[in-house]
C-alpha cells in the first residue's frame, strides 16, 4: 500500500513503502503557510537575480525541487518578509551544498577553501560581499543581511556563530569524502547535527515568532530535546531517502553507510536500523512535546510578558511538529530525491556540473 499526500502538488503524492511512516501521516498532519504561492515565485525569481542557478535549470526544476515548500510547511505564522527571507536562505543552502558536493566530485579542493574562507567573512560583514564574484558568496551575504534585520544583534551573533560551525563541519565532511573515510556512527552523528544545520533550523524559530527568547527557555532542557528530536529526524529521514543517490555516487556521509561499514550491517539491515532510530525520534518528540507544553504552562505567570512569552513557546513546538510532516511529505515530492528518473544516478540534472568553484 502506498500512503498519499494532498499538498502543493496538483495529484496526490505516493510514498514506497519502504519509506513510509504511518505514524507521521497519521498524527502530524500537513499545514503550509498561505504566503506560500508568492514565496515559491519571489525565491524562483531570486535564485534567477543573483545567478545562483543557470537560467534554463530555474525554468525547468525550481519549483519541482520545492524548497519553498519546505520552509512552508515549517514556519507558520512568520511575517512574509519573514517567511521570504528564510526561504531564499534555505533555497541558497541547497545550492551551497550542491557546489560543495560538485567540487568534491571534481576534486576541486582550492574553490572548496576559497569558498570557505568567503563564506566565513562574508557571514561576519555581510554588507561587504554583495557584490562579490562568486555568486554563491553575494547570494549568501544578501540572505544573511536580511536575516540579520529582523532580531536583536545577540541573536545575530548567534546565528553567525552556528553557521562558522556548519562552514567547518561541511569542510571535515569535504576531508572525509576526499579520502574515502567512513565516519563511524557516533562520530557521524555528531557531524550530521551540524552539516544538517539543526540549531540554525531551530533559531530561525525566533524571527518567525517576532522574538528573541531568553537563555533561560532556549537553554531549557525541555525545550533543546524538543527542538534536537525534531532535527534528527529530518536528517535521518533525509539520509534514509538520499541512500540510493549517495550509493550511486560512492558517498560515505549517510548513517545507513556507517552502519554498513562500522557496524558490519547488510544494506537492508542498516535501513532497517535507520527506520527503527526515526521511529524512536519520533515517539521521543511526542513526549518532549508535552513537556515543552508544560513550560509554556509554567512561564504563563500572570503578567503580560508572562503571557506573551509562553504564547511564543507554544508556537515554536507547533512548528517543530509542523517540521516533521514538511519534512516527510517534502522528500516524496521534491525532484531533488528522484535517482529513478536521472539519466546519470550520480549526478543530479538540477545541479551547474561546470568548474564553477574555479573561476
């Protein structure tokens, strides 16, 4: 049996079994933002401004790969501009990791360090690089900038200082795969948590709900389990879906490829082991869901900051249940994910496959 979305797409979406979680359909229903009409032509037509991708590969797969969806499906209640300003930042960090991927391929490890050095600057002074000529670079600074716009400079800084981690964790993930070095399990783990971005998806929680939170709730137990749970799962659903395109292309970044070379698995029992850790995510979340609900609950103290406060708390577990079924329902419809339907399973027709890192 296949199990069916009714979502952006115009027919209804079917999930192989073997992907399939009953549970997500079943009790994490499906909601999308109504700015989202605008959001994915604003971001198709910004990805074409700043030349992130070639025209003719914009016209024929922006909106089939559906990362506006994405954000969409994660962030509601954000302002537009809000909402508008993820997106285009969450459609540049697809393309960042499509070139960081195509100079591994192309063994280009001079673009690769260029680029990263460019990046960590440009996250510091973004202003200073819209201009820049590589277009990855000024796409990343105008994205940056208007992030940086909406919250005080405390949660600037933050951000900057998670995304410094995700540029050096995406450069021992360029070492790795440059050698062939399958990280082991607990190591991956560890890695993914940054190369998936986690605390970068969970801080733009904040200028969605139009508030910085306090140390005293965004370090709370309750609330860092919630927000983590809801993380691993997308990026372990993500490796249980990219297995065949990662196989096809010799990747050694994906935890069912861990699991397989550390843990001495078959391939069918290392999906099977990759099911049952999201699953258990998943039963995790629902708890952590609950004590997020009572801090909310206890921050509700009778005074209006009280009130406000605890009504932002509820928005942002909404949101990370709300990631979940963005996530799941994302992987089924995004081109990104189909290797059945690439002339070449290794390379994706979405991506520019020239020397671009070089120029």
């Amino acid at each position: 049996m296949h199990a069916f979305s009714h979502g952006t797409t115009a027919t209804p979406t079917a999930v192989p079994p073997r992907l399939a979680l009953p549970v997500i359909e079943a009790e994490f229903p499906r909601r999308l933002h109504p700015y989202w009409p605008r959001l994915q032509e604003k971001t198709r037509t910004w990805l074409l401004e700043k030349r992130l991708m070639p025209a003719d590969k914009v016209e024929e797969y922006a909106d089939g790969l559906r990362y506006t969806d994405l954000m969409a499906g994660y962030y509601l209640g954000a302002p537009d501009a809000v909402l508008q300003a993820i997106a285009d930042y969450s459609a540049w960090f697809f393309v960042w990791d499509d070139r960081h991927d195509r100079d591994i391929v192309h063994d280009r490890p001079a673009a690769w360090r260029r680029l990263r050095r460019n990046l960590h600057t440009a996250l510091d002074s973004p202003a200073d690089h819209l201009h820049h000529r590589d277009t990855l670079v000024a796409g990343f600074a105008d994205s940056v900038l208007r992030l940086y716009a909406f919250l005080p400079r405390t949660w600037n800084a933050r951000f900057a200082r998670h995304f410094h981690e995700v540029i050096e964790a995406y450069d021992r993930e360029f070492h790795n795969r440059t050698h062939h070095i399958v990280p082991g399990v607990e190591e991956y783990l560890a890695l993914r948590r940054l190369t998936f971005a986690h605390w970068i998806w969970t801080d733009l929680l904040e200028p969605s709900a139009g508030r910085e939170l306090p140390d005293s709730v965004r370090k709370h137990p309750a609330y860092r389990r919630a927000a983590l749970l809801s993380q691993e799962f997308a990026a372990w659903y993500n490796d249980l879906c990219s297995l065949p395109k990662e196989l096809a292309g010799n990747e050694v970044h994906n935890l069912g490829i861990s699991l397989v070379t550390h843990e001495g698995l078959t391939l069918d029992e290392a999906i099977g082991e990759v099911r049952r850790r999201i699953e258990e995510c998943i039963s995790a979340f629902l708890d952590a869901e609950q004590d997020v609900i009572r801090l909310a609950d206890t921050l509700a103290d009778g005074t209006v900051h009280g009130k406000e406060l605890s009504g932002v708390v509820r928005t942002h577990v909404a949101n990370m249940r709300n990631w979940f079924s963005s996530v799941y329902w994302f992987h089924h419809e995004s081109g990104r994910y189909r290797v059945e339907n690439w002339d070449d399973r290794s390379t994706p027709p979405y991506v520019n496959n020239e020397t671009a890192g070089d120029a």
